[in-house]
C-alpha cells in the first residue's frame, strides 16, 4: 500500500503546519511520498511565497533591487527552521542564488521554482526523508506537455520506497536543461504525475478545507463536504462555476483508476471528499444530490417559427450563424416549434445584434428574443438518473420559494438539471436547492 501525499501552500506556511503535517505522517505509515508546496499564506495579510518570488524577479528585471523582498522570502524559511531545530544550511544557497538574481542569470521560472524547492529540502531534513528534485524525473517536451513515460521512469529509480520520500511541486526540467513551471497551483499536477509514476494506491490532495463543498460557502451558510463524487461529476461541477481541481491534476490519476482524496490538514480527522472512476455502493443512498453550483451572466436568444418541427436545417442554420461569431454555445433547450441557445453574455454581446440579424435573416422566425441577466444553476448527481420525481421536487421547492425558472436543461446521461433564473435569484434559488435536498 503506498499513499502520495501533496501538501499545498497554506499546510506548509510555518513551523507549526510543519508539524501537522508530521503528525499526518506518523499517523499512516503508508503515507510514503510526500510532495510540497511553497509556503503559503499564514494569514488573510501574508504573502505567498510564490508571489513574493515572482515580485522578486520583476524588480530585478526593471534594474529595481529587490533586496528586501529577498529577504522577506529568506527569512521564512529560516524563521521555520530555526523554530523546528532542522539542521540543514540554507545560507549558502540563498547567497548564491541572491548573486546569480543581481547578475540577472535566472529566468522567471527558475527564481519562482526555489519556492517548492526550499519547501522539499526543510522538509525532507524535518521528516528524515529523501529528497528529490523535481528536475530529476519532471521532463517536459519541447511543446511544454510532460513526457510522462519518461518522467514516470525516472521517478521510478529514485525512490526508495522503504525511506519515505519528499519532491517540490510545480516544477520540472526543459529538453535543453532549463526548468520549467506549471501554471499556477501546479504542485498539484506534480502530485498526480508521482502518484501515477508510482501506481499509487491513493493520491491525498491535502488542503485547508475538508474536501469539496456541496455549494459555494459564499452563498450557502457552513456546506457540508461531498463525501464521494465522481470524476464525471467533478467534471460537471467544474464546468458550471464550482472552483475545483485543475483538469490537469486529475488527468494522470484518473488515467490509472487512482482514487484521489482531498483532505483538510487542519482537520485530519475528516474524510474529505473521495474522487474515483466509480463507487460500487453510494455511502449514503439517501443522499442524490452531490453539488449545486452555477454562473451568472448568460444570454438566452429564443426563436419560434410555425411548423418548425416539420422543417429540416433551422437549428443547424442558427448554430452557424453562432459559429461564424465563435460563440461557444452552452445548452440548447427546445421545444417544438421553437429553441433556445444559451452562451456567456460576455462572449455573445460585442456581437449580438449582428448575430440577431443574420438568424432573422437565414431563419426567418416569426419570434426572437433576447433574454439577458440569466443565471444557471446546476443540480449535480449521480444517483439522480434512477430516481424518478427529483426533478418535480427541486422545482416544487424553487416554486413555493416564488422564484421563476427561465430555462430548463437535463444531459442525456442524467447526470445533472440545469435550470436557467434570472441573476438576481442565483443566491436564493441556491439556497433554496441546499436546504431542501441536503439539509
Ligand atoms: N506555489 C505555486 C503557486 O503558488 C504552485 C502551487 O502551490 O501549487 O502557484
């Protein structure tokens, strides 16, 4: 049995997340391959490593010396080192790399990637791990994607899986030997790639929530953490506004069938939420919502026209218009002698009245309208599809709340109902959803 662990920014932001983190450790053995962050922020005020790294490098790109900010960084992590008695000689290393930075002969990414770096090596000495370099296995193609095979490989021959582990995030190595770093937040996908490379039998994802939320804490008092989903879920969370893991993350786990566990490490008492292919039996089968999530600010343009049912090439002929503009068109609801196509306002409106005069042209409608300010909200659920009445039982309750439904949209694999309100109901027709179907 082997864990891969990733401890993002804020778990690794001060000496005393450091020990959490042990205790983490201490507490799985199995927990075998630790992969880190740059400290984050210790506070709603602090800064994060990473920005201050990249604040660093504009400086000194601009002929501004950036002494200062350099030392805020330094300092951090030898405030943690000191604080935990870790014997390891950062010094000689900040001084070489404060000359190289004054002599302008570190690239952006380079400088931003010490962060992790630092992170790896403290903890490593903190834990009596080995450390290893990300720019040892991590390779890149020349296109900038990650030659996995190659990279798997080489993560391969250097682990010792006996001694326990710990690899600096969000960054690897070019062809030519330069390092290159992920978009940002991409320890993440660093953690996939060993947790694949090591064929895993968990990626843990440690963060400082107790998993993914049922709803956004914005809008919806204390949501409760989806215990289970599924990455075809996920994916449908993700899409209509709820703030998950990168599509990139998931990839190289998901590709293998590695199941991945978002964990608080403030709490680690709590499961956190447990993302898989599939799960055999639902932890709780009363439970057949997963998530409600949503995005403001659509546009609905609805066309009816008599005997359209009858007529061949009228969707296609509107949906061209939509392409010539590239609006990329959300969903598509229709009845039967009329349709509506849903998209951002912000990608349709520069072009809206062309687009209105071209579709009265090519369609000829005998109605077309314009709807703006809508809202969609989406009902997440795997267990929906075997369910029948949830649908008649989420619009009863948005009904007796007196909120109004624009639109109304299901995916063919049920997974999810998306219904379109108009803006100024997004908050409550969320809320409404929450305390019906999860409270
Ligand atoms: N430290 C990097 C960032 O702030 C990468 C990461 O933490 O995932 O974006």
């Amino acid at each position: 049995m082997l864990k891969v662990a990733k401890f993002g920014g804020s778990s690794m932001a001060d000496a005393g997340q450091y020990k959490k983190i042990r205790d983490i450790l201490l507490s799985d053995p199995t927990r075998r391959v630790v992969v880190v962050s740059a400290a984050g922020k210790r506070d709603k005020n602090d800064h994060k490593i990473t920005d201050l790294l990249y604040l660093c490098h504009a400086h000194t790109q601009y002929g501004v010396d950036c002494t200062g900010v350099f030392e805020m960084i330094t300092s951090r992590y030898l405030e943690i080192r000191d604080e935990l008695n870790i014997q390891l000689d950062l010094e000689t290393e900040f001084a070489a790399l404060k000359k190289r930075l004054d002599a302008k002969s570190v690239t952006q990414d380079e400088l931003v990637s010490r962060g992790e770096y630092f992170s790896a090596k403290l903890m490593a000495a903190y834990l009596g791990f080995q450390f290893i370099d990300a720019v040892e296995w991590v390779k890149f193609n020349l296109d900038g994607t990650v030659d996995q095979e190659t990279s798997y490989e080489a993560l391969r021959k250097l682990v010792i899986l006996g001694k326990g582990a710990v690899i600096p995030g969000f960054y690897g190595l070019m062809p030519d030997g330069h390092i290159r770093t992920f978009t940002r937040g991409g320890s993440d996908i660093t953690g996939a790639l060993a947790a694949a490379a090591l064929n895993a039998d968990v990626y843990e994802n440690w963060t400082d929530v107790s998993g993914i939320l049922m709803a956004d804490p914005r809008i919806v008092d204390d949501p409760q953490a989806i215990p289970e989903v599924t990455y075809d879920e996920l994916r449908e969370l993700s899409y209509s506004g709820a703030q998950v893991l990168h599509e990139g993350t998931i990839f190289p786990v998901r590709e293998k069938n590695i199941p991945l566990n978002i964990r608080n490490t403030n709490a680690p008492e709590d499961n956190g939420t447990m993302i898989k292919e599939k799960f055999d039996t639902p932890c709780d089968p009363d439970r057949f919502i997963t998530g409600i999530t949503g995005k403001k600010d659509f546009t609905i343009i609805s066309l009816s026209k008599r005997g359209m049912a009858n007529q061949v090439g009228v969707l296609r002929k509107v949906l061209t218009v939509l392409e010539r503009h590239k609006i990329s068109v959300d969903y598509v609801p229709n009845g039967i002698d009329n349709v509506s196509v849903v998209m951002s306002t912000e990608d349709v409106a520069p072009y809206l009245y062309t687009i209105l005069g071209e579709i009265q042209q090519e369609v000829e409608p005998d109605t077309l309208d314009v709807h703006d300010q809508i809202a969609v909200v989406a009902a997440v659920g795997r267990r929906m599809a075997f369910r029948p009445g949830v649908s008649g039982r989420l619009f009863a309750a948005l009904g007796e709340a007196g909120i109004n439904i624009r639109m109304i949209n299901q995916g063919p694999d049920e997974l999810n109902i998306i219904f379109g309100v108009d803006n100024r109901d997004f908050k409550a027709a969320i809320r409404v959803l929450y305390n019906s179907f999860v409270k």
